[in-house]
C-alpha cells in the first residue's frame, strides 16, 4: 500500500478498518479525547470485547472523556475486557490510531467541503519516519498518564461538561462578569458554581482551586 492515503468518508474509512477489528492478532493504540472518535467506534469496541482471547489494545483519553456517565461505565467495561486505558492532561488531537506499530490513521474533524462530501477525512500512513514519530510521542504521554482505575478513584472529583467551562473560564483569568457572559448565565449563578468548585475541589481560594485542577488534569479538554 502506499505510504500515504487519504481515505475521504466514513464508509471508506470502515472498509479499511473493519477486517482488522475481527483479528485479536492486531494491537490496536487509540489517542482521542471522547470515545466517538470516527462513527462505528463504540461498536468496534463491544465486537472486540465479545470476542474470546486478550485484546490487544491501549487506549488515551482526555478527562473529557469522563463527563458523562454513559462513558465512563463504558470505559469500565472495555477495562474489564483487558483493554489498557490511562487519562491524561496533554493536550489531545481529534483522533489518533495506531496499528501494530506500523500503520496510523489520523481523523479529521467534519468538513462542508465538496471534495469531503460532508465527512471526516482520514490520512493513513505507514511511512515508518512518520509512524514511529508519532508513536514515541504517544509513548510519552502515555507514561506520564494516569490509569483509569485511580483516575475514577472516589479521591478523585469528578467533573461534568457544564461544570468544566466554568472551570475553565476561572483559571482563564477573565471576570466573573465577561465568564458569566460567555457561559450564558446569571453573574450569581456563575459565582455560585465557583463557590460549589471550591468545596468539590477541596479548595480554599480560587487560586488554589486552578492549581489542584491543574494538577489533576481537569483544566484539559
């Protein structure tokens, strides 16, 4: 195959997938920061856990990814099912594959585009100069993540969507004024959602509140 290809839609994109999520003879590394990475994902990931053997596969998410109940039994599960999964604070494209060390595929966001037709596109590579450039880029942030498990520790506050923009816009440095704005709410009710993240956060100031979030990768998204 060549070295580079641009495969244009989803239906492209699952033809070339598909065959290799029937194989447990394949290592599967996945970087994103939700667990709808390209359509089909959720359902590639319930086909590999029902199937007999160890799944090979290491997954790096974003603490996006665990805003929503839903998401985060689904990651038990894929956890139970052998599948690695670590939760870190770097910064994380859309989407990143990699397969058996020799192939990765990156996805786009959606495009208007005509050439697009309306979908993601997707480069797939298998020039070892880019593959292996990528993967020890992975392999750093992997090693500085957290596993899922102490991730999802009752230590560990959890933080919904909603919850993480006000977070987001307190540790942003703007006013309580221009946050409450943006986030399109009351000045009172924004300042009460700070005052409850203190007590989630088991912080004293506001300051000291940016500083654990940081610390616990909850700015990150």
């Amino acid at each position: 195959m060549p070295q580079v290809v641009m495969l244009r839609g989803d239906l492209e994109f699952w033809a070339r997938i598909k065959p290799l999520t029937e194989s447990n003879d394949v290592e599967w590394v996945n970087v994103a920061r939700d667990l709808d990475t390209w359509p089909g994902a959720r359902e590639a990931a319930r086909l590999t856990m029902r199937r007999d053997g160890a799944v090979q596969a290491r997954k790096l998410y974003s603490p996006a990814v665990l805003a929503e109940e839903r998401d985060r039994e689904a990651l038990r599960e894929m956890a139970a099912h052998g599948m690695r999964i670590r939760i870190t604070a770097t910064p994380l494209s859309r989407g990143t594959f990699f397969i058996d060390r020799r192939t990765m595929i990156l996805t786009s966001p959606m495009t208007s585009a005509p050439a697009a037709h309306g979908h993601r596109t997707y480069t797939m590579s298998a020039a070892p100069a880019l593959v292996d450039g990528a993967y020890a880029l992975f392999e750093a942030a992997w090693e500085s993540a957290t596993d899922l498990a102490a991730f999802l520790s009752p230590q560990r506050p959890l933080i919904d969507a909603q919850t993480g923009r006000v977070l987001r816009a307190l540790t942003s440095g703007i006013t309580d004024e221009t946050a409450a704005r943006e986030l399109g709410m009351s000045l009172r009710t924004y300042r009460r959602r700070v005052a409850e993240l203190l007590v989630t956060l088991n912080a004293g100031s506001r300051f000291q509140a940016g500083v654990r979030a940081g610390e616990m990768g909850l700015t990150r998204g």
